[in-house]
C-alpha cells in the first residue's frame, strides 16, 4: 500500500505500455488503469481482460495467481506482450528464480522489478535488466555486513533527520553507469536478509553506531 498518491512510473520508460495495475494508492496517469482484484469474485479478470494490457504491474502474490489462471487456461490474456512488473516493498519476499521462471512459463514476457516503501518509488529496473535504479531522491547505502539501507524520497521522513531504514535484502551499490543512459547509482540485490542473520545484523549495526 503506497501512503501517498504516486505516480506509477513504468520500467520501460515513456512512451509507456498499456498497463494494469493491480495496486491502490496510484495517481492516475496515461495508458495505465488499476484494477482491484476481489477474493469473492471473478469480475475484476473479466474487466481486465476486457482492458487488454499490454504490462501488468502487482505484486509477486498477484502476479503468480495471474500465471497460475493463465496455466489453466483462465484467462487467457494474450494482450500481455510487454511485461509483467513485479512490485514489492522492502521486508517482502524477494522474487526467486523460481518465481520468475513460473512467471516466463505462463506469460513469455520479459519481468521487471520495483520497489516501493510507504511513500513511494525506492528503485526500478530498466530496459538494461541490469539492477535497479535507485529512485529520484531515494538514498542507499550499504552497511559493513552488507546489507542495504536506504532514505525515502519524500520530505516527510527528512524531519526525522538524516535517518536510514534496513530494507532487509543483501546487495551492493554500483556507481558505475548503465548501457540505459540513466544517471545514478543502481543497486545489485544479492538476496533477503535471513531473519536470524538480520537480527545479528542490527544488533551489530545499532552497537557499530553506539561505539
Ligand atoms: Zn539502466
């Protein structure tokens, strides 16, 4: 859930597919529609379907339902030929690669990573495939047990002072630039902080800070 109203920025860049969103909290923008799936009916797939996105974004729990449906059969969604955008906030399952092999085996389109914290865009992939783009205004470093940590972009959090929060996954921060043209850094994510390991992890961190 995004706490702000923001804007959906699609991976591939402008112009952007026709893309479904599967997520609330969104401003509305071109070439994109969201749509509000429903545990207790069907409806939502009909009028997505009926929609024929070219992309759908959601998270990695809506996007391995969609693939399962479309493995057997239902619905058939053949309007997907973009991409699936898979979104995700920090402290959630990372995507496996067994995930995005299910992914490939029902859609056949390439997969794009975001992800977001509370107030919105902290990093994207790009057309390179090649880590993430740290977001405009998102700060990330990496702590000494290599964890990454990051600062959300909007101001709200900036009265909180110069703090960082862990987001709970391995990785490291590239400054090197991307075949995309982008500017900034990116971030290689290695993988998810297991939770005995995170808890060490902070604990080192806090006293790291004490000392
Ligand atoms: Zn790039």
């Amino acid at each position: 859930m995004i706490a702000r109203r923001a804007a959906f920025r699609h991976p591939a860049g402008e112009p952007a597919p026709r893309t479904a969103l599967l997520l609330p909290g969104f401003k509305r923008h071109a070439n994109t529609r969201a749509f509000v799936p429903a545990a207790s009916n069907y409806r939502w797939l009909e009028k997505l379907q009926e929609y024929r996105p070219e992309s759908i974004a959601g998270s990695l729990g809506q996007l391995l339902f969609l693939a399962s449906l479309r493995m057997a059969g239902m619905p058939k969604l053949d309007s997907v030929t973009h991409s699936l955008v898979v979104t995700f906030h920090t402290e959630q399952p990372w995507l496996t690669l067994e995930d995005r092999d299910e992914l490939w085996s029902a859609f056949g389109v390439p997969v794009y990573e975001q992800m977001y914290c509370a107030s919105g865009l902290l990093a994207t992939e790009c057309i390179a495939h090649d880590g993430l783009h740290a977001a405009k205004g998102a700060q990330w470093t990496v702590d000494a047990n290599g964890e990454l940590w990051f600062r959300e972009p909007l101001s709200w959090w900036e009265e909180r002072g110069e703090a960082y929060a862990p987001s709970g996954l391995f990785g490291a921060v590239d400054p090197e630039p991307c075949e995309c043209g982008q500017p900034g850094i990116r971030l290689r994510i290695a993988g998810p902080v297991q939770r005995q390991t995170l808890l060490r992890t902070r604990a080192l961190s806090a006293w790291a800070q004490v000392a």
